[in-house]
C-alpha cells in the first residue's frame, strides 16, 4: 500500500460509498493532487509510508476521484464506518487530516451519506410537522425569547421575564446557551417557577407555551434534567451540541424518545471550527450531522450580529429542511429518504424591524429568536415580545412592517429604536 493507491481518477462512486467534498490549499512546495491523495489515505487505513499488507485491506481505502480547482472529492468505502457511531465516522473524515504539514488549509465542505448510515440513527423524534402540532401552530414561525442579560437573573426573576416573554405572545422562552445550574439560578427551581408562569400565561393567552430549558452538562447529569423536565410537563430539552459532543447528543437523543421530549440543538462553538472557509468544517456538515442525530430544533444563523452570511444560512437551511437537494456549488445532492425536516433556528441581534428578511431568504417555517430585540425595547419585555410577535404578523398578513407599525404601537416604538438595521 503506497499513497497512489488512494487517486483513480476513473472511479465511479456507488450508492454506498460516503463521499467528502473537500477544498484544500497545499503547504508551500506541495502539489494540490498529492495532499488531496494523503488526505484520502490518512482518513481511510493510509499512511506516510508504503506498507506491505494483506490484499484485502485495500477494500476500505478512500479514493480521490475528482479534482477541480481547489476542490476534491473523495469517495469512502462504507465498510469503513461503523453504523450508529458518529464520533468514529468524523474520527475518519474529519479527523488527524486537518493537522497534516502538507497542508496550509482543509475544509470539509459536504458529505453525502449514504442510506445505512443515515438510516442508523434515529433522525428527529418530531420535525417541524410534530412541533407545529405540540405548539398548535399552523404556518407562522415560532418565535423565542432568551431573557437578557444572558446570566444573572435569580430563578424567580427569570421565571417573571419568561411570564412577561409569554404574555406578549413569544411561544418559547429559552436559556442561553451559557445558563445551566449556576448557584444564583438553580435547575430544578428555576424549572418549577417557569412551568408555573408557563400555566399562567397559556391560561391568560389561550396559546400553547413551552421552555427551551438548557441541560447542558455531563451526560448522566443530563438525563436526570430531561427526566426533571418530563416530570414537570415540559416539552424540550435544550443541549449544546458542540460543547456536549456528538456521543452525548445521542445518549440524550436516546433518552428523549422514552421521554417523548423535543430537542432544541444550540451550537455554541461551532464558529471555532466552521468560520474560517480554509480550514475546519462547513456549518452545512454539522447541520447534517445535527438533522441525522435527530434534533428537532437546531440554531442555523440568523444575518444578524454574528458571522454567516445569506448563502450560508439558506444552505444550511436547504440541510435542515428539504426532503433531498441537487449536487450544487459547494454542495453535494443528498436524499433524506424521509428523515424529518429539522426546523431552522434564526438568532443573534435580531429585532422585530429585520425579522422579514428572514421569511424572504427562507421560509415561514422556521424559528426565530430574539433576546436584545426583545428586552431592548424601551416598553420593556411584554412589549417587546408584543413588538416581535407584530412584526410576523404583519408578514402573514402581507403588510410591511411600517404600514403595521401604524395601528400597533410597541412595533412602531421598536422601528423608533432599532429601524431596519442589522446590529453587529
Ligand atoms: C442571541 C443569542 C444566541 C446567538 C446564537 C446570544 O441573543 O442568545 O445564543 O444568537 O447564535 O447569546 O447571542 P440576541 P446562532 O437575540 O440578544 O442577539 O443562533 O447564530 O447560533
Ligand atoms: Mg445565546
């Protein structure tokens, strides 16, 4: 086995094989096809030296075959991955390759999955048709609110902001990504005073409430918080996929689906590894990666104060929500074979003047979150999540949101503070 074995430029994938779409710039005094063939081997059984071997092993190595500009494809024997095991599928193909000398810059940009693989996890336990029905919501977005600051807040200041946040007509509050079970707001009593106001606010609002209640910590930790939120007659748990890991996800995946609990993925962290467009891996792949796990809600960027612009969020829209998508620039076709559309989670200095924009780009079927946008308004957060639910409204309706913005007044006070401008 020599690193040539890993180009045949005459390959034609079969439907098994998992193909790797990489773009990739070669370390000083490195040829563009020699890196992409180290890159198959070193993430298939290769290494940096002939080896002699039993024939047979050559059935798992990858094969570079195609070159394109800066692009490559590698197709994957399937017998190289093990079903059910996604920390060894990315400890192949996005593995030890991304550190190699010989490269200045890899980025894995698509994967196509094949069917067994896709077929071994479990995939959304609801999908944007199941949380539309616990929500009784028909066709508009779902709309989310963190009470800002992000931390701080004692549990019952917390579970006020929530009343407040419902009151106005927001469906869900939620934790930030960063509030767990800190001493100045604990789990439990937090739980218990949310799902109070919960009651309340269903009860003063005749609209379906729920608590995007972060559990994020050690995984046994986690299931006795999903078991706590199943307890109190709460819908979802919220993890932090990246910060948790893959194999923590699929535990608590697991788990939700004795529990009957939807799953709200924030991705905090992902920006350490999918902004740079060099090197890492697409927000595209963790999408999928996120859709095949099998959550139901996952954050997809939002055109607002962080990084991704229009192209990304519709594509990793295009990931989370079609039933398959054609071979396109820096995509790959990919059939879901009926894996549950996950629903677009749009965040991250959003407010009610910019909220349209993102039913243009995408569609109504998504999430919108809106934490500064809501408790920034000067009204304070029942007008603020009055301002935000206006501000769909008017959409649905087919009115601009200056036009609305004359007959309710907490969208015209938010247009006052906020305009149309995008905040960074
Ligand atoms: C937004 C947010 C979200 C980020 C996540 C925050 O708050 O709660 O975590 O938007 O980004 O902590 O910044 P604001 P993404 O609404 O006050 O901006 O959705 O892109 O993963
Ligand atoms: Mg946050």
């Amino acid at each position: 086995m020599k690193y040539e074995d890993f180009l045949d430029l005459e390959y034609i994938p079969n439907d098994n094989d998992l193909i790797c779409l990489f773009k990739i710039k070669p370390a000083t005094g490195f040829k563009l096809e020699k890196v992409a063939i180290r890159v198959a081997a070193e993430s298939s059984n290769g290494t940096w030296t002939a080896l002699k071997i039993p024939d047979h092993i050559t059935r798992l190595s990858a094969k570079v075959y195609q070159i394109y500009g800066d692009y490559v494809k590698i197709a994957y024997p399937n017998d190289l991955f093990e079903e059910e095991n996604m920390p060894q599928i990315l400890s192949s193909i996005a593995g030890n390759i991304f550190g190699m000398k010989a490269l200045e810059g890899l980025r894995l940009i698509d994967v196509k999955w094949p069917l067994n693989i896709l077929k071994s996890f479990k995939g959304p336990q609801f999908g944007v048709n199941g949380i539309r029905k616990i929500l009784k919501i028909d066709k508009r977005p779902i709309t989310a609110t963190v009470p800002k600051p992000k931390v701080g807040y004692y549990a019952e200041e917390h579970a006020q902001q929530g009343y407040e946040i419902w009151l106005g007509g927001v469906d869900l509050l939620k934790d930030d990504e960063n509030l767990s079970n800190q001493k100045f707001n604990k789990f439990k009593e937090r739980l218990e005073l949310c799902m109070k106001m919960r009651d309340k606010a269903e009860n003063e609002t005749g609209e379906r409430k729920s608590y995007l209640i972060n559990i994020t910590a050690e995984v046994e930790e986690m299931k006795k918080r999903a078991q706590l939120i199943k307890d109190y007659g709460n819908e979802y748990v919220m993890i932090d996929i990246f910060t948790s890991g893959w194999a923590s996800v699929q535990t608590i995946r697991n788990v939700c689906n004795e529990l009957g609990l939807a799953i709200h993925a924030h991705r905090a962290f992902h920006a350490a590894f999918d902004r740079n467009p060099d090197h890492g891996i697409s927000m595209k792949v963790l999408a999928e990666i996120a859709r095949i796990q099998g959550v139901d809600q996952l954050h997809i960027g939002g055109l607002g104060k962080l990084a991704g612009g229009r192209t990304e969020v519709k594509d990793n829209y295009i990931k989370c929500y079609t039933e398959s998508n054609k071979d396109g620039f820096e995509m790959l076709e990919q059939n879901w074979h009926g894996i549950k559309p996950v629903f677009g989670v749009c965040s991250g200095g959003l407010h009610p003047g910019i909220m349209h924009r993102l039913m243009e780009l995408l569609s109504t079927d998504i999430v919108v979150q809106a934490g500064g946008g809501v408790l920034g308004h000067p009204g304070g957060t029942e007008s603020g999540a009055k301002a935000l639910r206006q501000s769909i409204d008017a959409y649905m309706k087919g009115f601009s949101i200056m036009e609305y913005a004359k007959s309710h007044q907490e969208l015209a006070e938010a247009l006052k503070l906020w305009g149309n401008k995008t905040p960074i």
